[in-house]
C-alpha cells in the first residue's frame, strides 16, 4: 500500500520506517527542509532512538522512504493511508493549541482527492497525536472535509490511533503493544483496522476500538492514570520523609501482592505525553477531581527537591548550585516539561545561583535554554535531575566542595557520600 506520513519527529520518523520495512511505499513529509535532507541521506535528524539510523539505510536505500516538504503533493497522489503525527502542546492557560494540529489539516485537506478520484475505496486519514475526547469527530474531520470540499465517510475516512510508543524503545513498542485503532463510521474503522494490520500484524495486534472517542479516551486514561500513580508515589514519598521510614521498601513490599502497582516517586514529571495529556482529559471532563489534583502535587516535586537541599545547606542565598540533567529524562535529548526548569527558577527565587550540566548538551546549547552552564568550578550543592547514565557512578570527587546533594532520581550510591561528609537527601528515602 501507499502511506503518507506527515511531521517526522521523534515518533513519526521511525513509524515511517516501521511502515516502509514491512514492505509499503512511505512518503514522509515535514515543514523542515533539514530533516527531509537528513532522511534522503539515510541519517536520523535526532539521537537516541535505537535502530533507527539502520532502519533508514535500509528503506531509504531501497526507495521505499522518501521525504518531501509538500504534504498537499504527497496526499494529492491518492495513498491508501495518511497518518498525522503533529505535536499537540498546551498553552499557557493549560489548555490545547490548536494551530500546529490545524495547519497540518490544512496542508492534507488541499491534497485529498475523492473515493472516486483516487480509483479505490477512499484515503484513510488517521490522526496519532494525542487528542480530547471527541476531537477527531468534531475538528478533525470537520477541518479535512472543509479543505477538501469533500464528504467526509463517504469520499475519505477520518480515525484516530493513538501512539503508544516510548522514545528510544519505538521499534520495540511498535512490536509490544495493541494498536488501537477507532474511526468515525463502521465502514471508516474497519478500512483503517484493515490498513493498520498490513503493517503491525503479526507481531502486534490491531484492536477495534468501535469509534474514535474510545481510542482518544483509551489513550488519556493509560497516560493520566501514570500521573495520577506518580503523584500517590510522590505523596507516599513526602510522608515517608517526616515519618523517616524508606518509601522504596514500602512500595516494594506493597506491590509484592498483585493488586498493587505503585509507581516511584521523583524529583519532576515531564516530556510531551505525561504532563500534557492530563490536561486534555480536563479539557473534556473539566468535572474531574483527581487528575488536577495529581497535576498540583507532581508540579510541586521540584520546589520539595529545593526544600531538601536547603534542610541540608541551612541557607541558599548566594549557593552555587548545578542542576545535573535538563533533560526530562536520561538518554533522550529532549526538555519538554523538563523539572530543570522549575528546579532553576525555585532556586533563584530562593537566592541561590542555579547552573546546569547535561552531558548530552553543550555550554551554547544550555544557555539557549536559559541555563548559565556550570564550570566545574566549587559549588555548594547539586540536585540531580535527569538519570543519565553518566551520573549514576557520580561521586563527592565530581562535585567539588559540595556539602549537599539532593538525588531526585534515587540513582547515586549513598556510600562514597556518607564517607566524605556530604549530606546525601533522597526524596522518601532516609
């Protein structure tokens, strides 16, 4: 079959290829000139997602990938299938921007052709971007059939799959998990299945999921339900630390039985999908108690984590203290929602002297991101971030005269800290 897959970013671009390697023509198209040069090359436009740069070798060496700028040309040509992966972020009142989402519709409407025109049953146009409840019926087709002047279900489909992959891992997700898959008419859903199965069967299943509002629904719940775990975690944390018992045993020995699942508590919860999708259920369901709830408590981590390193240091004003990782987590070279930023902006409201060190970004890059870089020079206190692999053999040695040390990700070794006098603080941990 003929795909389409429109925006190659971090999720896009390896289910492009995913598609391609299963034996499909892909076309994929994204507005950044450089990024379609790097996959015509066979390169990955971003590190760190495992087996990407070979799978680019192969299908764009083959010709069975290629990538352009002009989505309208690309669907203009009648693919069976045209999957939108755009990024979808909320505003600055937490709730959904639309426009990116928006002008991708535009650029795929101003390229549709007809069931007729195409000389098949009609392109299948699926959304994977998380979205509302309700949004694929109500803006997505909507938008598609007014670009078009076309009918929607009857001259193309509209359904939703959401994504359910984790970056780094995405070749391994995409053979793990169901592929779920709801549309906006019977006819629509059973085309997109059909389609979908070509490509992720058999080493994943594809599930109906009756319409898309259960495959919008489905999504928020497994992603809201992870924030809402973490902040269980971070309030057992919390009380973990006036009580002076170690959370981690605890939560071991809870979920030993098997109706208890308890996540871990940390310093921050971020990324595009965990801090971001609670709000799109919110914004369909603004009745909804505990989902706002988890958003405060997990927003509140870093301003505790500062909290710990001032219990330890008994003042910050004028402290020398890096933030050991922007990135929201170890290995991705990604700050969406990252806790570095918080950290930054409580400790400098607290008037210490926040820096930052990320072996996966350099000084220039740090500061576009509005960090001061730290030297390696003498500190007074760090607080680790990020869980990169490079931090968890970290010791007093690589922090030269820290009396503090705040472990947001319980990754350091307690015991070269305790042996050089530097006060170790792990958040539910004594």
């Amino acid at each position: 079959m003929r795909v389409v897959v429109v925006a190659l970013g971090k999720i896009g671009l390896p289910l492009a290829a995913h598609v391609a390697r299963a034996g499909h023509t892909v076309v994929g198209c994204d507005v950044d000139a450089r990024t379609c040069e790097l996959v015509n090359a066979a390169q990955a436009p971003f590190p760190g997602e495992a087996g990407l740069e070979e799978a680019l070798a192969e299908v764009v060496g083959d010709g069975r990938l290629h990538a352009q700028r002009d989505t309208a040309a690309a669907v203009a040509e009648g693919p069976d299938l045209v999957i939108a992966v755009p990024p979808l972020i909320v505003d600055a009142d937490a709730k959904p921007d639309w426009r990116i989402l928006d002008s991708v519709l535009d650029d795929i409407a101003r390229g549709l052709r007809g069931a007729a025109d195409a000389g098949r049953s009609g392109t299948v146009v699926c959304v994977e971007t998380t979205l509302p409840v309700g949004t694929t019926r109500s803006r997505v087709a909507p938008a598609l059939a007014r670009g078009s002047g076309l009918e929607p279900e009857r001259d193309f489909h509209t359904a939703f799959s959401p994504e359910r992959v984790y970056s780094g891992r995405i070749f391994a997700d995409l053979r793990s998990y169901p592929k779920l898959v709801g549309g906006c008419s019977a006819a629509g859903e059973a085309r997109a299945v059909e389609l979908y199965r070509a490509f992720v069967e058999p080493a994943a299943e594809v599930w109906p999921m009756g319409s898309a509002e259960a495959a919008e629904l489905a999504k928020l719940a497994e992603t809201t339900y992870r924030d809402l775990n973490i902040a269980f975690a971070n309030e057992l944390a919390r009380h973990a630390d006036r009580v002076g018992v170690d959370v981690e045993r605890v939560i071991d020995a809870s979920n030993s039985q098997p109706f208890s699942h308890i996540h871990r508590p940390g310093v921050a919860v971020g990324g595009h999908c965990i801090p971001v999708y609670p709000h799109f259920f919110l914004h369909g369901a603004p009745e909804a108690r505990l989902p706002a709830l988890a958003r405060e408590v997990n927003g509140a981590m870093p301003a505790y984590a500062v909290e710990l390193l001032a219990g330890a240091l008994g003042e910050l004003a004028g402290a020398r203290v890096p933030i050991l990782g922007v990135a929201y987590r170890g290995g991705v070279k990604e700050t969406a929602f990252s806790g570095a930023f918080a950290l930054r902006d409580e400790l400098s409201a607290r008037g210490a002297i926040p820096l930052a060190a990320d072996p996966l970004y350099d000084g220039d890059e740090l500061r576009a991101l509005g960090f001061e870089p730290w030297d390696g020079g003498a500190i007074d206190g760090a607080i680790l971030q990020a869980d990169h692999q490079e931090y968890r053999a970290l010791t007093p040695s690589g922090l030269p005269g820290a009396r503090a040390v705040v472990d947001g990700r319980n990754v350091l070794d307690p015991a070269p800290f305790a042996a050089a006098g530097v006060a170790l603080r792990r958040i539910g941990r004594p």
